[in-house]
C-alpha cells in the first residue's frame, strides 16, 4: 500500500510542479482544456436546458407498446 500511495504521490507532485519545459506546456495545455471544458459545461449545458423525459416518452419515441395493468 505505501508503495501505491508513494507513486500516487510522485504523480500529483509531477503535474503540481513540473520540472522541464515540456512538462510544463503539457500542464498548461491541460489545464487550459480542463477550463473550456468546464465553461462549456457550465454556460453551454444548463440545467434548465434539459429536457425532462420520463419511461413513457422514451416508449413512444422507440416505439414500444406501453404496459397495460
């Protein structure tokens, strides 16, 4: 378990603070992604965007018969 842990740790460390060039425009354009993809989550999907669809509409659209009780 220390050993998993210990690398977990070297991991984090790694993309915390990047010690080369390159490493270091790898973590920036991670980062800069991670941002679009979060704004485009935020202000291109809102909630309220969504449509409410229930077993019913889904039945309809697939076209399956809907149970009878």
């Amino acid at each position: 378990m220390r050993a998993i842990l210990s690398s977990m740790g070297a991991f984090v460390a790694a993309g915390m603070w990047p010690r080369t060039p390159l490493a270091k425009a790898i973590v920036f354009v991670l980062v800069i992604k991670l941002m679009g993809i979060a704004g485009i989550k935020a202000f291109g999907f809102p909630d309220s965007a969504r449509p409410s669809v229930d077993a019913a509409a889904m039945a309809r659209v697939i076209g399956l018969q809907p149970e009878t009780k």
